[in-house]
C-alpha cells in the first residue's frame, strides 16, 4: 500500500510540474505581454518607460531564468506579484477564494442532489419511458452551454419573476440572508452543467451492478425490488461513480469561470479572465497551477479511497510480478 | 415502519430546501426581507449607496499611471488636482485657488488651498504638488499625464501654499494640461492600492482589484461633502450581464454601454449620460511608413471607400455625428473649418482611382485587425469588406482578444503594412491643443506618420497662440494637413455613453469619456 501511494504521489507531482512548464511556456507564446496592455491605452509612453516596465517584471531575462524565479518562488508559497494592482497574488486568490469554493461547494451538492434521484427513480419504477424521458433531458443538459443556462435563468427568475438577485455576491460571514439570495442562481445554473455528467455516470454504474449476480440473489431470496435498488444496488453503484469526482471537479472549476462571468460572481474565475487579458502572468500561472493542483490531488484522494474501499485495486500495481497461469513452472525449473 | 420514517424524512428534507428557496427569494439584496412597494419606494427616495457597472474594471488606484478608461470613474472620487474641469468644459481651480503667469508665459505661480487634508489626516502642501509633477514627468513611471507637461521643465514649491511651475515653450493651455494630474500621496506610492490616500471627496473603504472599489465620504472634505452614502464600482463581465443587473436593480449605472444597446436601453425609461463636447473618434488606424498605406494615395482612397452612412446605422446605433472632413476635429466644434477639410464622401469610383494610383490594384487583400472589446469594430469591418469588395479589394476579418489586437501595432513604431484597424481615439477637443500632439515629432501616435516641416510648425502655433483667430486659423491649417494626408481615418465623432437609473441625478461626463458620480443625488 505505502508504495502505491509513493507512487501515485510522485505521479502527482510530476504532473503538476510538467503542467507549470506547460503554462508558463504557453502565455510566453501569446502575442503581447503585461506591457502591451499598459501601453494599449496610455497616451505618450516613452521607450524607456516601456523597457523600465519589462526589466522590472523581469521580462527581459531569458525564459529559463524567468521560470526558475517563479518555480522557486512556488515552492516556498511566494506566487510573485500583480503586474498591475502591485497587490501578492496569494493576496488575490485569498480574495477570490471564498467565493468560488462557496459556488463550486453548493454546486456541488446540488448537482448530487439533482443527479442522484434522476438517476435512481426510473430504476427504483422500472420504468422504461421515464429512463428515456430522463436521458433527453440528460442530453440537454450536456449540450447546452452553461451561460446560455445563465443567461435563461436569469431572464426567467430574475428579471420577468423577480424571485431572485440576478447578479452580484455577498458574504455569508457579512450577511447570510443576501448570500444566500444571491448564491442561488449561480450555484444552480453550475449545478445544471454538472448535474448531467453525474447522471451518466451514476446511470452506467448502476446498469453494471444491477446485472450483477448478487442483486440476481437478493431477488431470488425474495427481497422487494425496492429494497434491492436502496439497499443493494445504490450503495454498490455509488462507489465505481466516486471515479468520476476527479472530472466533475475539472468541470465544476471550467464551469465556474464561465458562471462567474454571467453572475458577476467575484470568484478565481473572473480572476483569471482578467489576468489572460492583460497577460498578467504571475495571476494566470499560479491560478492555474492551483486548479490543476486541485484537480491532481481530488483524483489522487479519489484513487487512494478507492483503494482503501476496494482492496482489489491495491493488489494491481503488483500484477506484473502476480503468479500467472505457467509462470510458476518457469520459475521452479529456473529455481531448480 | 422504516419505510413510513424514510419517507418523513424525504417529506421534511424537501419543506426544508423549500423554506430555504423561499428565503433567498425573500432577500434582497442588502439582506432585508423584501418588504413592501411604499417601503422600497420610500428607501429609494432616500440616499443611498450608488453602484456603478463597467467593464473593464479597476485595477490599481493611482490616478497617474493609470491607462484603462474605465479607472477614470475613480480619479475625482478619491483625488483632487490643482484645476478641474466644469460640466460646460471650462477649467476651474480645485486645490488652486488662483494662478498668475508671468509675460514671456514661461512661468506660472500657483497659489494652495490652506484647508485641505489627506484622508489620512496629513495636511496638504505645495510639496505634495511638486512631488505629484515630478513623478508625472519621470518618463520611467509612464504617466499618461506626462505628454501634456512635456513643457515643464522645474517645479518648485516657493511656500506652502504656492508652487511655481517654469516652462521651456509658451503654453497658456498649462491649466488644462493640469487637470487630469491628481495630487496624490507619493512618498507612500507603493500602498496606494491599500489606502487610496487622496484629498478627494470620498475616502476608500474597501478595494478589490478588477472586481470592486467601494468608497464613503470624506467627512472632512474641503469642498461640499456628498449627500450620497457610498457609491461602488463593480466589474461586469459583460454588457449583458451589466444590463440584467440595471434591470433588476442590483446596479444603477453603467458606465460605457454598447452602442446597439442605447436605443433599447432609453426605449426601457434610462436615462443616458454623454457629454456636451465629445471629442472621442471612431477611425480607422493604418501604417503610414509601411505599404500600401505610406502612399496618402491609398489612405484617401479608403476614406473614400468608407459608407459612414452605413457605419453610423450598423455599427453605432444611429449615434454621433458623422466626420465627413476626416479630422480630429469633431464637426459640432465651433473650430471645425468646413472649408479646409476635404468631403470624403462615399465615393467608390474616387476610392478605385485613388486606390489604382497608389498600387493597389483589383485583387489585392487587405487585413481589417479588429479587437473584441467592442462590438462596434467587427461590424465597421464587414461594412468595409462590402464596399471594398465592389472594387475588387478582398477585405479579409481577424477579431482577437485586446493584447493579441493590440501587441500587432502597439507602440508606435511597429510595422504593420496591410492592415486596417478600427479603433477609438479619445483625444481632446480644440481649443485645448493636446490633439495636435499626437502625430509628428515627439507624437506617440501609432500610425507612424511621418509629420512634416509644416505639421511641425502648426503644431507650435496650436500650442502657443492665445487669441480666438489664431486659434482658429491654427486649428484650421490642422485640419487642412491632417484632412489632405489622412493619418488616421476618421469615421465619425461619438461618445461612448453611460446609462442610469432615472431616479439619479448630478451624474455628468467629460469630453473624453470620463464619468462625474462624485456629485450623484437621488432625485
């Protein structure tokens, strides 16, 4: 066990380091740099301010020694500073954070909370045009982009019900009854891009297990159908779908950016949009290195849980070297 | 027995998550209950915290090396200058009180306002101004400020109270030039961000950068303290989002609203904010050092070829004024010269001639760079590509986001030949004189110009003269050149305008964009 999770870690690690060169090299191919934006709308900027502002970024060494600064910077948790607001970034995403994990936290739970039932009634009912009814819906639901979901809702309950805020934030710490106002069209329109995937996966599992021979056993001994789903079933679906956490986390964060954006929700989202635009490459690379940190280590959580749940998984990394079907007379006439 | 307890949990679960929709649907958005029609109407006739929309939003709070428009809405919140300017574009003094120029015009005295402080408290001294000048004209701090003071050459502080400023050039402008030079707190540059330490009417209260600046009185303000609780200024990402939020209440103004949405918007009882003499052009930008638009051939072929008719309708919602003439001068300024512009009015059989003169021939392709950050310029390309493709010039269309459109032409300097770049010059309307400094010797302009002995000269006398008719024939020989040579192609002079919620009052915007809510009152 110690030595898959040595490995899985290292695995982990290695990931995150090949993506900070891949982000990092990425932005330096974008045309433009921190100062064509400052110079985009500034009225007689001389040559020597313009070299002043890249030698101070330090924009003018060479793209090795720029990205060992940052690296080690990281490391120590100095993500650098803005390029524009001067402020640490680690300030920046401190105030960006709270919103966003409350987005993605209640998203989250409601999507499971959509998804799990969708998922199980049209078994629990066994009916057919219910599953089909469901997967149209299912198949909407992936194929409508979240904004345009935003912008309906907002139009909807917003502007033509007036039922709630369509756009700004409030702190739950500062005033819960206006943060939940303003929480609930965001959280649902993410949770309405996300619910879907986790249908189908939760639909997958449970079509999996549901042939299996155990639950073929709990009927024959004559436990009620409901009793099957609810008890056999759901439980035993649940944990092959707990895979499927590490690409909802993926898109719970993709799906942030673009909600943020339609609910001016002042999350990490918003964030990073404004830092691509200007290029302001401290902000991008390290929110982006933390999503992908974020994603790595949800998985890498997922992977060990599993493996703790599923003790089948432990053994695997040592297949290769399991007794096969002839390798043991190999081994015993080597052996001899 | 089990099955009835699951179920009444199901049941208490479900009333639950109801109640807790039903209470976020009660909030609103200060966290109250939603109360009644008569008490919301009686709170909205109380001041209030006014907020402000925009995109972009605010990214740093020193006034003097700010470059993005939308930062302007802060400048005469927090800051104060030396002079100011009215609703009516006259220059006032702010924390002068009064100046006195000597007769060669080379130097000016300044005199303080004694009963001004900091927010932080400081008294305010002339020091504070030399200071401020200084770091304005240290061209490494890259101050937008800076090209106007390019003539100040010492600045001094002779008492607390007076500041003398000594010029190389002549420049009876020097109070204009100064308006946009906020004092700020210099020696404690680097937390500006963190204090927003100025002498302005508002204080900071709070600063998140590109998301949110809110701002409270200043109870100790010299001038009127604001009758207003707070105003904020909130990032949107989008025009639509800013206007489902002014919709629904959640904001009161937006600042910069998208041309074709004007009409709806005003058609939905908001008011508009513009200003009384907008300078701001839409025009096209081409590389006058690099082929085909080095030949002024070329670039009068293609003012020719542009349907500004067409433009206005498509592109601008019907707004502003057409600009015939192709200047920098709008046609509503009382300096525009008529007579000394040529008419560029669409002509595809000039424009084809011109063309053919100047090279480009049937067949040839042309880039239009537009930039996303308006709608305005995608469409001002395929109104172009439809002329253009009369004459059988292929206009192809590039939209990118704003560094990848700017780093192409951005800063003067950058070849660019071939390509046509809609963009929207805000530039100060005569008789201020900053215009013609623009192109020529010491010009930032991107068009590469290469300004000749005679612009050199006009310059000098735009800069330098004090008397209406010099002004006017100044300003009239500017517009002969730039009409004939057509630097830039002007298409037409509009504001970008802000809308408000029409129970606001006070709200007022200068020539060059930027917005006045430090006066804002609930009607």
């Amino acid at each position: 066990m110690l030595v898959y999770v040595l490995k899985r870690v290292g695995s982990s690690l290695l990931l995150l380091a090949l993506i900070s060169i891949l982000i990092f090299m990425a932005l330096r191919l974008l045309p433009g740099d921190p100062t064509t934006f400052s110079l985009a709308q500034g009225d007689g900027v001389s040559p020597e301010a313009l070299e002043k502002m890249r030698r101070d970024l330090g924009l003018d060494q060479p793209l090795l020694v720029q990205y060992w600064n940052w690296i080690s910077g990281v490391v120590v948790g100095d993500f650098g500073f803005s390029y524009f607001s001067n402020f640490p970034v680690s300030l920046l995403i401190a105030q960006r954070l709270p919103a966003t994990v409350t987005l993605a936290g209640a998203a989250l739970a409601l999507a499971i909370a959509i998804a799990v039932p969708v998922a199980v009634v049209p078994l629990w009912l066994r009916s057919v045009w219910l599953e089909r009814i469901t997967n149209v819906f299912v198949a909407l639901g992936l194929a409508t982009p979240v904004f345009v979901i935003g912008i309906l809702l907002v139009l909807f309950f917003a502007n033509f019900l007036n039922l709630f805020t369509g756009s700004g934030y409030a702190a739950f710490t500062d005033n819960p009854a206006a943060a939940l106002g303003f929480l609930v069209l965001p959280a649902f329109t993410l949770s309405l891009a996300i619910a879907p995937q986790l249908v189908r996966y939760l639909q997958g599992s449970i079509r999996s297990v549901a042939a299996a021979t155990f639950v073929r056993t709990a009927r024959g001994k004559g436990i009620g159908w409901g009793r099957t789903v609810s008890n056999h079933i759901v439980p035993n679906a649940l944990l092959p779908a707990l895979t499927s956490l590490g690409i909802t986390v993926g898109s719970l964060l993709g799906g942030s950016v673009v909600v943020e954006a339609v609910f001016a929700w002042p999350g990490l989202g918003q964030l990073v949009v404004d830092a691509v635009a200007k290029r302001d490459y401290a902000v991008i690379q390290a929110i982006v290195l933390l999503a992908a940190a974020a994603f790595v280590v949800v998985t890498l959580i997922v992977d060990l849980l599993y493996g703790v749940l599923d003790p089948r998984l432990r053994v695997s990394t040592n297949r290769a070297r399991a007794p096969r079907f002839g390798d043991t007379t190999i081994t015993k006439e080597s052996s001899v | 027995m089990a099955r009835s307890k699951s179920k009444r949990h199901v049941l208490m679960g479900t009333l639950a998550a109801f109640a807790v929709v039903v209470l976020a649907a009660c909030a609103t958005s200060d966290g109250t209950p939603e109360a009644s029609t008569d008490s919301i109407a009686e709170e909205s006739a109380q001041n209030r915290v006014v907020t402000v929309g925009q995109n972009p939003g605010i990214s740093q709070l020193n006034p003097n090396v700010s470059t993005l428009s939308s930062e302007r809405v802060m400048w005469n919140l927090l800051w104060d200058g030396l002079t100011t300017q009215s609703e009516g574009t006259e220059v006032q003094p702010e924390l002068a009180t009064e100046w006195t120029t000597s007769e060669d015009g080379l130097t000016w005295t300044f005199s303080l306002r004694e009963d001004v402080t900091f927010h932080d408290g400081r008294a305010f001294v002339a020091d504070d101004v030399v200071k401020t000048i200084m770091f304005v004209l240290e061209p490494e701090n890259a101050s937008p400020q800076r090209s106007k003071l390019n003539n100040v050459v010492n600045v001094v502080a002779l008492d607390d109270a007076t500041v003398e400023l000594t010029l190389d050039v002549a420049t009876p402008q020097l109070p204009a030039a100064l308006v946009d030079v906020k004092i700020f707190d210099v020696d404690n540059s680097d937390t500006i961000n963190e204090t927003g330490n100025g002498t302005g009417p508002f204080v900071l209260e709070g600063f998140v950068p590109d998301q949110e600046l809110s701002v409270l009185p200043n109870e100790n303000y010299w001038g009127e303290v604001p009758v207003i609780e707070g105003i904020k200024v909130v990032k949107y990402a989008d025009q639509v989002a800013a206007r489902a939020a002014l919709e629904s209440g959640t904001i009161d103004i937006i600042w910069s609203v998208a041309f074709d949405q004007v009409s709806s918007l005003i058609e939905a009882g908001l008011t508009t904010v513009v200003p009384q003499n907008p300078s701001q052009a839409s025009a096209f930008v081409l590389d006058n050092a690099s082929p085909p638009f080095d030949d002024p051939r070329a670039r009068q072929a293609l003012s020719y070829a542009i349907d500004r008719v067409t433009m206005q309708a498509v592109a601008f919602g019907g707004l502003g004024e057409l600009n015939f003439g192709s200047t920098l001068v709008s046609p509503k300024n009382e300096y525009f010269a008529p007579d000394e512009v040529i008419d560029y009015s669409y002509d595809l059989d000039k424009a084809k001639e011109l063309f053919n003169e100047a090279g480009v021939v049937e067949g040839t392709t042309l880039l239009c760079w537009a930039g996303d950050m308006a709608p305005q310029y995608r469409a001002q390309c395929e109104v172009l590509q439809q002329s253009l493709a009369e004459i059988g010039i292929t206009l192809d269309i590039e939209v990118n986001e704003g560094s990848t459109w700017a780093a192409r032409f951005y800063p003067a300097g950058k070849e660019y030949g071939g390509l046509i770049v809609p963009n929207y010059l805000s530039r100060e309307p005569a008789p201020l004189p900053f215009v013609v400094s623009y192109f020529g010797v010491d010009g930032w302009s991107e068009t590469n110009w290469p300004a000749n002995a005679e612009y050199e000269d006009v310059k000098a006398r735009v800069k330098s003269v004090t008397a209406t008719e010099d002004i006017r024939s100044a300003f009239a020989d500017f517009q002969r050149i730039t009409s004939e040579e057509q630097p830039v192609v002007v298409v037409m002079n509009v504001a970008q305008p802000s809308i408000s919620r029409p129970d606001l009052g006070g709200l007022w915007m200068e020539f060059n964009g930027t917005i006045h809510v430090e006066g804002a009152v609930i009607q």
